[in-house]
C-alpha cells in the first residue's frame, strides 16, 4: 500500500456563487425563486396502483399514434439489477408511429418499454440508451458501472426506447426519419405518450420528470436538455457523446495516425500494445500521483497532472526493439498527437485534447481506439451521418476508416441533400449547448458524470462545455449544473476507479430540495461487490476503497490524516 506524500499542493481555486438576475418561470413552484433567480420546485409525491396489469393494455389503448402489445405483472425479485431484488411492477411493450421507409422500404416503429411500479415515487426516468440504439433493453434507469441503486429500484416509472429503429445496425441511416427519431425526434414523441400513459396509470401525471443515461444515452440527455427543457426537471448525463459525430471522426483520424506504427497491419493495437500502455500508465502516476497529496494509485488533480506529464521526457525512448519497457520516437509523435486532439489536413483542431491518465492501461481503451473506429464509428460516419449514406451492402468499415480522408470525413458529418435534410452536426447535437436557460429558468438542474480515462468521449470536451456553459450564465453555472469527473474510470465504467456511485440521488434532492451536490461518494467494485467486480481494480487497493467525487474544477485532495482507503480521508478543494 502506498503512503501519503508529505507533497500537497495549495488547494485549487473553488467554485464562487455568484447572483444572476434572470427572470424565474415557473413550472410547478410554489416557493419563491431563491436570490439567485431560479425558483425552487416542489418535491414529488408518491401513489399506488391497486389494478391489475393485464389490464392496462385496454387502459392505454387509445394513446395517440401508439399500439400497445403487452402488459403483464413482474413479480417481486423476478428482476435484479446489481444484486438488488427489483419490486413489483407492470412491463408495458409498445411501439408509436409504425410505417415503411420510403427509400429501403423497410418497416421503422418507435419500439418502447415501460416499467410502472406497483408502488410509484410519483416520478418519471426517460431512460437514454448506448451505441445506436436499435433495441428496447431493460427499462431499469441504471447507469454506470455497476451501481446498485437505479430508477426502478428507488420507485420511478421508467421508460426505454430503441429511438425509432430495429437491429443494432447502421442500415436505419438510410432512412431520412429514423436519422431525426435516434438524434432527436424519437425523445419528442415518447415524452408525452409517457406522461399520458403514467396519468392514466396513477390518476395522476409524474410531478417530477427525470432524463438520463450514459454514452449515446448521456448524448441524448444533453439533447434533451437544450430541446425538450420544460419537459423535464433533472438531466443526468453520463460520459456525454453530445459532440459524438466529431468524436467518431476524431477517432477514425486517431486510427488512421495509429496505423502509421502498427507493426501489424491487420491488427491496429500493435501500434500501441496493453504492455505499452501500462508502461505510460505508470510513468503517469510516478509523475502526478502525489498531486493530491496522497500516492495511493489514482491521479485526482488531472489538470495539474497534464502539465506535469511530458511524454518524450517520461517515457524511455527505444534504441532497439520494442520489448515493452519503451516507446519509439515515432510512436510517441502519433500518440502525442492523438492525445492533443484530431485535426483536419490544415492542421485544425475539430475535437478535443484527452488528458493522460493512470486508467490508459484499462481494456476498455483498446477497444475504443483500435476496434471501434473500424467497426463502429466508419458505419455510424458512413451511413447514418453522411449525406447520402454509403450503400450498407458489401460496405467494409476498415477500409472507408482507414482509406477516407479526414477532411472527407469532416464534410460528410456537415453535409445535407434533398431526402437527407439535417446534417448529423444538426441532428446529434444539443442546439446552441452552452444556453440551457430554460431548464436553468424553470428550476431544473444537470449533472454531468465523465471518466478521465474515456478513449472515445474525451472528459476535455465536456469540461470545456461546462466552461462556456458557466461563460453564458454569468460566469458560474454551478447553481444549476454540475460536472464531477471520475478519475481512473474508462467509458462509462471499468478502469482502475472508483466507479460505483450513486447520482439519481443527489439529482433528485437537488431538483426537490434545493440541496446542491457538493461531493458525491464512489467505491471500488473490488472482490465481492455485490454489484459485480471491476477485474481492473488494483490489488493493493481495498475492495471496497472510497473517494469523493468532486464537482469540476474542484479536486479530491488527501487532508493530512486518515485512510487512504476511505473518501472521508479526503476534501474537494
């Protein structure tokens, strides 16, 4: 185990309240707006539904534009989520707006599943799924990696679409409307059937509403915060792909850049083995470790450590084969570059720098930098954002990733047609994303979850969004939304973290009680986490070891005194 280091640096600047003198509007406050403008909104009630369940398909019947085809009883304990016995519940299986696309002729339906607990909270959780859509998982409201507590769990209704299409495929990119359903369009019109469909079910409509998820899902929720504001009081974004056609472009021109030192050309990770990866990794947490005050294997302070860290300097440089123990010259120039951000052929930045992190060395990374741009995001780029789309028959993912130029690349996320009328930088990403007066106005509140070690959403561009947000609402946009980076953790979960917290419930006590997230506690799923095991959790740490989460740019610093295995131990400053 690691001591504490008697280094500790002097504590980062905190978040400054500040008073923004905006008009308050409403939305199901009865306080008075408090002296910063927005009002506070009441807590949501609880109700009960007595019926049966086979019932409810006759209940729901005459939704608009909606066919319901099940409704039955989920008893008690049938469901777990995290080794948690889900209550009782009704599955309601439906589809909205069934029709044939005009271009494929294939059949497109917004497919949808909604759980309604026999003992409801009186709130809704419009769960946002991952990838592309394309299947109605679980209706749950779980987030993350492996947290026990999730929406259902704790009594919301919640809802789970596939946004519009079948099959896990990019084929749908072929049809104008199913493109709008997964960016937008799909959360638009399952909004209100939802509601409606709660009001028939309890006799009432949900007092709170809810939107969250993580990856594509946290994208969806960004989206949902800048479209559909008055809709919902509380966005829950997890590692947010909210710029997510750049970020596939970007990571299509990082592999293009890979390919340059793979040793294999058929096989991408060699260009940057698991062994090298770890050897960076470690020379990250030898160099920034002790930042925080404390070497205990996580790098909290990450802004200070990217200026700590110097590649060239830090890494041995190969003077023969590559063995493990250091990297070529070469190799450090394409991974240098990967890190600073991808660019266009003129040298232009178009995404977002990724901070070195210990978490390098997670699976997770290899996957996201060497698989993904090849088999995922050349068919998201090619057939679902492009304009008109490749032909998906015979289409080869590693060829168009590797052989396209990235200036191509860039038109094709920017371009439009007669059929195809909004580009995928139209329909993907929240419109205007640093102005969420709305949800700010209204009483509504956001927060923003993202792993420092994510390979394919970099945490850099969600803290640079949350800098221009807190730019346009009077230079502090804390009183409203919230970013707390998790250090160590990969896309969404895994890595060597602490990647286990709870931020439904912080969430909801900041929307219904005005009591702001100033931490949030993360565990380890270390060996016997009921929840399931992160196998990435060091074997020097404790199974069961705690840190805060700090909202962003605050950090987690050691106080001098106690456990480095408990968050208690440590303070955001």
């Amino acid at each position: 185990m690691r001591q504490p280091s008697s280094r500790r640096p002097a504590a980062a600047c905190t978040l400054t309240a500040v008073t923004l003198a905006l008009a308050a509007c409403g939305g199901g406050s009865s306080n008075d707006p408090p002296s910063s403008g927005i009002p506070q909104l009441t807590a949501a009630t609880p109700a009960n539904y007595t019926g049966e369940c086979d019932a409810l398909a006759t209940v729901l019947a005459s939704l608009p534009d909606t066919t319901i085809t099940s409704a039955t009883t989920v008893d008690a304990g049938t469901l777990t989520v995290g080794g948690e016995a889900v209550a009782e519940h009704c599955r309601v299986t439906g589809r909205m707006f069934e029709r044939t696309g005009p271009i494929d002729g294939a059949t497109y339906a917004i497919g949808f599943e909604l759980r309604l607990p026999k003992a409801w909270n009186g709130r809704f959780f419009h769960q946002g799924n991952g990838g592309l859509d394309g299947s109605v998982v679980t209706a749950t409201g779980s987030f993350g990696g492996g947290p026990r507590t999730h929406a259902l769990h704790q009594g919301f209704a919640v809802l789970s679409s596939d946004a519009g299409h079948a099959g896990g495929t990019p084929a749908f990119g072929l049809d104008p409307q199913a493109r709008l359903d997964y960016g937008y369009q799909a959360v638009g019109k399952l909004t209100p059937m939802a509601k409606e469909a709660i009001r028939r079910v309890y006799g009432k409509a949900p007092d709170r509403s809810y939107f969250g998820g993580c990856s594509n899902g946290g994208r969806h929720a960004m989206v949902a915060a800048a479209r559909y504001a008055q809709d919902y009081d509380g966005i829950l974004a997890g590692a947010p792909g909210f710029n997510l056609p750049l970020a596939a472009v970007a990571n299509i021109w990082s592999a293009q850049r890979y390919a340059t030192v793979a040793t294999n050309p058929a096989d991408l990770s060699t260009a940057f083995t698991p062994a090298e990866r770890q050897l960076v990794s470690q020379a990250v947490l030898e160099r920034c470790d002790a930042l925080d005050g404390a070497e205990d294997g996580l790098v909290q302070d990450t802004t200070a450590c990217q200026a700590a860290f110097d590649l060239d300097r830090d890494v041995p440089t190969c003077t023969g084969a590559r063995d493990g123990t250091c990297l070529t010259a070469d190799q450090k120039t394409v991974i240098s570059s990967v890190f600073a951000g991808a660019t266009t052929s003129g040298g232009t930045r178009f995404y977002a720098s990724f901070p070195f992190d210990p978490g390098l060395r997670a699976g997770g990374v290899g996957f996201w930098d060497f698989i993904a741009p090849l088999f995922l995001d050349s068919g998201a780029v090619g057939i679902v954002f492009k304009a008109p789309p490749e032909n998906p028959v015979g289409f080869n993912g590693p060829a168009f990733a590797l052989n396209t130029p990235v200036d191509t690349l860039y038109e094709y996320i920017h371009s439009t047609s007669l059929s195809y009328t909004e580009s995928a930088m139209s329909f993907m990403t929240p419109p205007n994303a640093s102005n969420l007066s709305t949800l700010r106005n209204r009483g509504g509140k956001m927060l923003v979850y993202h792993g420092v070690s994510d390979a394919i959403f970099s945490v850099d561009d969600t803290t640079r969004w949350y800098d221009a947000l807190s730019a346009h609402h009077g230079g502090d946009a804390s009183n409203f939304a919230r970013v707390f980076r998790v250090p160590g953790m990969d896309h969404c979960s895994g890595g060597p973290s602490t990647d286990q917290f709870d931020v439904i419930t912080p969430l909801v006590q900041w929307v219904e009680q005005g009591v702001a997230p100033d931490r949030i506690v993360a565990s380890a799923r270390g060996a016997g986490n009921p929840g399931g095991v992160n196998p990435e959790v060091p074997g020097d740490w404790a199974a069961d070891r705690t840190r805060p989460l700090c909202p962003y740019p605050r950090v987690a610093r050691y106080s001098g005194s106690g456990s480095l295995e408990s968050a208690d131990s440590f303070v955001c400053e």
